[in-house]
C-alpha cells in the first residue's frame, strides 16, 4: 500500500497499522526523514507538485510492482482568518489538501487493477471552522472521493475518513496544553482521538471489511458532529 504523509501523526500510524496487518507499505514524506524497516520503505515528495509525485510512485512501482491500497494522509494546517491569508497561502493549503489529493490518485488508478482509496478529510469539512480554506479543501476531497467511487467501481473502492480533534501535532497547532485538554469536554465521548483511532477506521475502510462500502465518510469524531 501507499501512504501520504507517512512520517508522523495519522501518516505513521497508519503505516504501523497495515505493517501489523501483514502489509507491505510504501511511505511518502516531504521534510522529515524516516529510515526503511521490515516490510516498509520511505520515499521523499512533495505532494504539490506533479512531478515530485510521478518521481517518488514511479520509484515504489519498481520496488513493490504493484499497489492495491492508497491512503492520501498528507495535510497542511495554517489555523488562519480569511483575512490572515493571502492568495498565495491559499494556494499552499489547496496545493497540498486538495490538489495533492487529486495528483496522487490519478498516478496510481492506472496501475491500481483492485483495492481501496481511503482520503483524510476533516470535520472542518463537514460543519466549517474559523480556517475557511483548510475546511473548504477537506470538503472538496469527500466530493472527489464520491465522484471516483463511481469512476472507479466495481473493481477499485474510494471513501474518507472525516476525523475530529486528534492527537497530533496538527490538531495541537496554537493551543496551549490546557486548552487542548479542556476541548475534550465538548466531545461527548470526553476524549481526543488518538492517531490510532483515525488508522483503525482508515484500515477498516481499505480491508475487506469493508468490501460492499464505497463513496463513503467515515466520522471518527467523537460524536463532536453528527449528521
């Protein structure tokens, strides 16, 4: 399997998952750096640009021959007003959120005979935040998925997962440790995901549990949002 944003957070644990599932995983990165293990090997790319991307998969195809899972992880946060941005910092979360998103599905749907596309998208997606671009390009990849489920079946299945706050260095950005720990109260289940959390319901969408589930998002918030 394939995996953006491979190095930390929801990426890493992720990749720990399906290792523990008996998988072989190719992970990507932009910046830090992860040494190769047991069954996984690292690649660097930059999401954002096409050629980064055609680069870093062309090498995994070489490696692993084929692919039969993608999972687009990789994700930037600004946590800025509309008016804080410029058009310029707009396009850098699009780039990566959005764009990266559509890039690195169309370099392996090509190559992908059968399996399972899981994108990250967010809560903010779902209801909006006070980061109006971070949510809009989170809505705008559970549109895509919809569109390639259809695309893509019956041989290839594509659905999100919409997480809440989590515990990681992006759902930690510009809080202080008490506050974060305070926005547990206004999670009925009174708990911060853990990246584990996120990875078990992004393993469950691309295992075989899930065979008859497609177009789909998975909420895994808490009950932050319910719909």
């Amino acid at each position: 399997m394939f995996i953006t944003g491979a190095s930390r957070g929801i990426g890493a644990a992720t990749a720990k998952k399906f290792l523990a599932e008996g998988w072989q995983v190719a992970g990507f990165y932009v910046n830090n750096r992860v040494e190769d293990g047991e069954n996984i090997k690292y690649y660097q790319a930059d999401v954002s640009d096409e050629r980064s991307i055609k680069e870093a998969f062309g090498k995994a195809f070489l490696d692993y021959k084929r692919v039969d899972c993608l999972v687009n992880c990789a994700g930037v946060l600004e946590d800025k007003y509309l008016d804080e941005y410029n058009k310029a910092l707009m396009q850098k979360v699009m780039d990566v959120n959005e764009v990266g998103v559509y890039l690195c599905t169309k370099e392996v749907i090509g190559k992908m005979e059968e399996g399972a596309i899981v994108t990250i998208s967010s809560t903010a997606g779902q209801v909006g935040s006070s980061d109006p671009i971070y949510a809009a390009t989170k809505a705008a990849v559970v549109a895509f998925s919809k569109s390639m489920a259809v695309m893509l079946a019956p041989k290839v299945r594509v659905n999100c997962v919409a997480p809440g706050l989590a515990d990681t260095d992006m759902g930690r950005f510009g809080w202080s440790q008490g506050e974060f720990q305070k926005r547990a109260e206004m999670i009925p289940l009174r708990k911060i995901a853990s990246p584990q959390d996120i990875a078990n319901g992004i393993y469950f969408l691309a295992s075989d549990q899930a065979a008859h589930i497609t177009g789909a998002c998975l909420d895994i918030n808490g009950g932050y949002v319910l719909r």
